[in-house]
C-alpha cells in the first residue's frame, strides 16, 4: 500500500499510518522511502500538479502564488537530509504505564531520515516581504480531516525565526525522487529540528501572521497537557504546544523478545535530537542501568539527522535487558521511564530505550 514494504506495522489503513518494523531501521543512515513511516489524519488527497500553486498571505507585501515549475525556476534548490519524528513515536511506552485511548501505539518507527530537496521556505518568504512585526509563518495542507471535531484542513505553524533559517524546505523530491502521493506530492514543508506534524504536506497555503495557527492540529493537539487532566475537557491553546523533539533514541536490533545465543551481542540502534541539538553519547546498559558503557556512535550525516550506534553487549543465560540512554550537546540526558514522561495523550515519550532478548546456550 503507498508503496510500502509488505512487513509495515499498520495502525489504521484510512486514514494510512503505519511504521517499520525496528531493524528495517538498523544501520542506514538514510531510509529509503518503501521504509518511512506515514502519519495521516485524514485520506491522502488526489491533487493534480498542473493546477496547484500555493498561495502566500498575511503579513507580506506582496500576496502571492507559487506553482511547482515557479518554486523550480525561480530560486535555488538545495537538499538537506533531516530526520522526521512524530510526537507520538514511542507512544506503547506510555501505554503501558496507563491506558491512552483514541490514540495509536506506535512504537519506535515514527521516525526516520531522507535526503530532502526542494527551495529555501526563507527565500520564498523574502521574495514576498515579511512584515517586521510577524512572529509566526502557518501553513495548511489540503487533506481535510474526517473527524467530525476536527472537520478543517491540517495545518500547523512556526516562528518565524525557524522559517527564515536555511534548513527549512518547501521539498518535492525525497530521497532524489519526486515526492509520493503520501508523502506529500507535489510539495511538503519539511522542518528539521521540530516534531513532524510541522513539516506540512500538500501544501495549499503559507500565511504570515503575529500569532500561531488557529488550526486544530496546532491549537488543540499535539499539547503536552499535565497527566492529572482529562484531555476530553481541553480547550484550544490549554497546554503546552510541542515544537522542539527532545533528546531521543532506540534499539534496533536485535529486535525486542529475539532470541540471541549467549554470550557477545551486537546492539544497534538510533538517537535523535531536536531543535539544533545533536547527539553526543549514547550509553548501554545491560545490568539495569547499574553499570552503563559508551556505544560507538556513527558519524553525524547532517546536523538536522540522527545518529545510529552500535556496540557488543555480553548476554547471560536466559532473559536479559538492554537499556540505551542518549545525552545531547545541550547535556540533556533521557529520562528513565516513560512514567516520568506520561501526558494524557502519550506525546513525546523519550524515555530510555528498553527492550528484552532470551539468550540461549547454544
Ligand atoms: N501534513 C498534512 N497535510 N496532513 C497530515 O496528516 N501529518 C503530520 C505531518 N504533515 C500530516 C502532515 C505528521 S503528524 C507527521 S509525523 C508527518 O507529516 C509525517 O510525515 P510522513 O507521512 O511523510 O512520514
């Protein structure tokens, strides 16, 4: 489906979500697009390219319209390979802490990286002219949500700080492809640094403005509410909005519940942090975090990416744990469990990496 590995884990097939099983993640930097994982909130709309071109407004001296062949010849291209992170990757952590309805487990697959190419978003909204005294840049794509609460387009905005940094791309091409119809075709905002839901795909519309969206998607979900508030009984803006991913990471391979044979164990995995932090240390525990050693970090591919690990681990006879815990260049450590993480709808769970494997004598 969408062009997707047959092994995807799928969460709901209308709208699509789905992940990777975790070692179709081990060891690459870049994923290939069979593999990226796909969050959707309403059906993947059917949008002809011949006639679609974005429109620019609000706080700009010039409005605006861009088709695809206007963004392609009138500024430079450039690529950059970013990680996409969802909020909710990782979620079945905090589900097992306390039941989060309405919302998917996902597991450690709501991420992933692509060598992203497209325009500068800055060089779009220079060309337009940003009134001095904007704050945030809105964008909407043209996918309406079926929910009968929600009923509005998906959007979603940033500052405009962010949106005037180079990183930030209105992208057509993935992975030196043109971008797929569930990626986003034919053009995707693409945010390095904040959660994915910001990285807006089928582009309808970019206004300027001196306040965040008004959407749904910005105002009433994808907030950090605090664990004691019944998330039924939030109102637009209550909460905190979520923007930067924090410090994060992953287990790989082996692959949760595997069977290993005894003794030295190659362990895998990714760590990821937002806004322009980078990964600096990635520890591993195998005794419950009373001992930790450093895993080998692998090279960092792009400041926007994350960086894979590896190291051996010695495995006891019978069942074992592997802890992974990630610092990064701000000193920021993950915190241990998702219990210290849990919010009402199981956003942003970085808790430490944890998974189980049976070792067996040969
Ligand atoms: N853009 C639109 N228009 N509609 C959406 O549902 N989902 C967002 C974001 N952009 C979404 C969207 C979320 S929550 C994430 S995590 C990323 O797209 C996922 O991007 P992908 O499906 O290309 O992996």
């Amino acid at each position: 489906m969408w062009g997707k590995r047959d092994d995807m884990i799928v969460h709901t097939f209308e709208p699509y979500n789905a992940e990777p099983p975790r070692g179709a993640l081990a060891r690459r930097d870049i994923t290939t697009v069979d593999t990226f994982y796909s969050r959707n909130h309403a059906p993947v709309p059917s949008i002809q390219t011949a006639g679609w071109a974005p429109r620019v407004d609000g706080m700009v001296e010039r409005l605006a319209t861009f088709s695809l062949e206007d963004l392609r010849s009138r500024f430079p291209q450039y690529t950059e390979v970013a990680t996409l992170q969802c909020d909710g990757n990782r979620r079945v952590g905090p589900i097992e802490v306390a039941d989060i309805p309405g919302e998917a487990p996902w597991g450690p697959g709501a991420t992933a990286t692509a060598r992203w190419t497209g325009v500068r978003l800055a060089d779009v909204l220079r060309e337009v002219g940003v009134d001095p005294d904007a704050t945030d840049v809105a964008f909407v794509g043209a996918d309406v949500s079926i929910d009968p609460d929600v009923g509005e387009q998906f959007g979603g905005s940033i500052p405009v700080r962010k949106a005037s940094e180079r990183e930030v791309l209105l992208a057509w091409s993935m992975n030196d492809e043109p971008l797929s119809a569930v990626h986003g075709a034919p053009v995707r905002v693409v945010v390095p640094g904040y959660i994915g839901a910001r990285s807006v795909k089928w582009l309808e519309r970019i206004t300027v403005q001196d306040r965040p969206s008004e959407n749904f998607f910005q105002q009433s979900t994808y907030r950090l509410y605090p664990p004691e508030v019944d998330p039924t009984e939030m109102g637009p803006g209550d909460g905190i909005a979520l923007g930067l991913v924090a410090v994060n990471s992953e287990v790989l391979s082996p692959d949760d519940g595997a069977e290993v044979a005894v003794g030295p164990v190659e362990v895998t995995g990714y760590a990821f942090a937002g806004g322009d932090r980078t990964v600096v240390r990635v520890d591993v525990s195998v005794d419950e975090g009373v001992t930790w050693h450093q895993a080998e970090l692998a090279e960092q591919i792009s400041q926007w990416s994350w960086r894979h690990w590896r190291t051996t681990v010695d495995t006891v006879a019978g069942p074992n744990t592997v802890l992974a815990r990630a610092w990064d260049s701000s000193a920021a450590l993950q915190p241990e469990s998702p219990a210290h993480v849990w919010n009402p709808k199981g956003y942003a769970d970085n808790s430490w990496a944890r998974i189980r494997v049976h070792a067996r004598v040969p």
